[in-house]
C-alpha cells in the first residue's frame, strides 16, 4: 500500500511542480515524515524526486520556447551555491525545528503574492530595494538554501521575488523558477546523497511519478489565465 501512495504522492508532487513551479517539495516531505520517515530523509530524498520532476517540466518549457536560458543561469548560479549551505544546517538542527521552519516558509509566501497581486490591481511598478543583479543574486541565494535546508525547490518563495524584485509576470517566474530548482536541487541531492540521506527506491518511486505528474502540469499552464494562477498558488500554499 505505501507504494501505491508513494507513486500518487508523486504524480500529484509532479503536477504542482508544471503548474506551478514550486517542485513539488512540500507535498513529498510531508508525505514521507506521515509515512514514518526521519526528517533529514524526507527533505534528502525529496530534493532527489525533485531534480526528477521539474528537469522533465523545464526539458518540455525549453523545447517549446517558454523558457529562457539566460533567466535561469542567472539565478541558478547563486542557487547552487546556497544549497551547499542549507544541506550542511539541515543536518545539524533538531527534527521539530525542521518542521516549524517549513510551517512559517508557507505563510510568509502567502504575504509575498498577495502583495505583488495588490500592486498589479493598482497598475504600479513595485521598485526594487536592491539592484537587477543583486536581485537575482539574493532570489538564488534564498531558493538554494531551501532546496538544501528543506528539500523544497524554492519556487514558492523564488516565484513572489521574481515578480517583485525582477518585475516578471507570474508565468514567466514560474517558468523561470522550475529550471532554477534544477540546479539547484542537483547541487543539495548531491550533498544529501554523500551523508547517506537519500533514500534511493523511494525517491525514484516518487520521481517516476513526479515525472509523469509534470507532464501534465506544464502542458495546463499555458492554457490559464494569470489570475487564476495566482489563486491556485495562495490556495496550494
């Protein structure tokens, strides 16, 4: 039976990761911690299903002229270089503030899109405390160092900074995000799998179906409207 649930855990992991651009983390953590799993493996092993997944969703945005390389080296680069460092506190904290962390992550992104939907609704350009290339800089910074600490992608933060610091649409950041997460779940999945915290059968159990998931998501995405991306986003969160 947990197989069962770990292949629809997956599948649906991988939907939200086309749709929405978020890798599908919060899903397979939460399920696998249910399922009795230590902490550290769920947030390992999800960073592992993750690269699976959203490099299935970013192959399909590329080769349909929806993603821009350029947008996702520039925040990648930071991104991989933060995981490092999110994997090496991951290991380190105690399992229930693991947990309270991925709890406030959720809420704090609820404030982020909610302000950005505001300023569209306004017609306003949201001004940027920070230069374009710092902006990428601290986007790629905060989503590498979740994707380490939380086996999460960092797209449910890096989307909202992408709209307010870079000034994207929201499908554009989406787009952008989900190859983001690539790198830099490469980079924790990496770390993690060297401390012996990936669980290899579960995490390609989970990864098949987050592939298959992802599929679906992103071929979904285009045929929505901005608004009701929006919606999806804060009622998933």
């Amino acid at each position: 039976m947990d197989w069962l649930i770990l292949a629809g855990g997956g599948v649906f992991s991988g939907i939200l990761s086309g749709l929405l651009g978020i890798g599908g983390g919060f899903i397979i953590v939460s399920l696998l911690v249910a399922l009795g799993y230590a902490p550290i493996k769920a947030v390992a092993t999800s960073s592992l299903v993750i690269v699976l997944s959203s490099s299935t969703g970013s192959f399909y945005n590329w080769r349909n002229g929806y993603l821009d390389p350029r947008r996702v080296v520039y925040i990648a680069i930071p991104a991989i270089v933060a995981a490092q460092l999110g994997v090496l506190l991951a290991v380190k904290i105690p399992d229930y503030f693991l947990l309270t962390i991925f709890s406030v992550f959720l809420i704090v992104n609820i404030f982020l899109i909610q302000l950005r939907k505001r300023l569209v609704a306004q017609n306003k350009q949201s001004d940027s405390f920070l230069n374009p290339v710092l902006s990428k800089v601290f986007t790629g910074s905060i989503a590498g160092f979740l994707a380490g600490l939380l086996g999460v992608g960092g797209g449910a933060i890096m989307v909202p900074l992408q709209m307010l610091l870079l000034k994207e649409e929201i499908k554009t950041a989406i787009r952008t995000s989900l190859g983001v997460i690539v790198a830099a779940t490469i980079s924790s999945t990496v770390n993690h799998a060297i401390q012996g915290n990936v669980l290899l059968v579960v995490g390609l159990t989970l990864g098949i179906g987050g592939m298959i998931g992802s599929q679906l998501g992103t071929r979904v995405l285009p045929k929505l409207s901005d608004s009701l991306v929006s919606r999806i986003f804060v009622l998933f969160l």
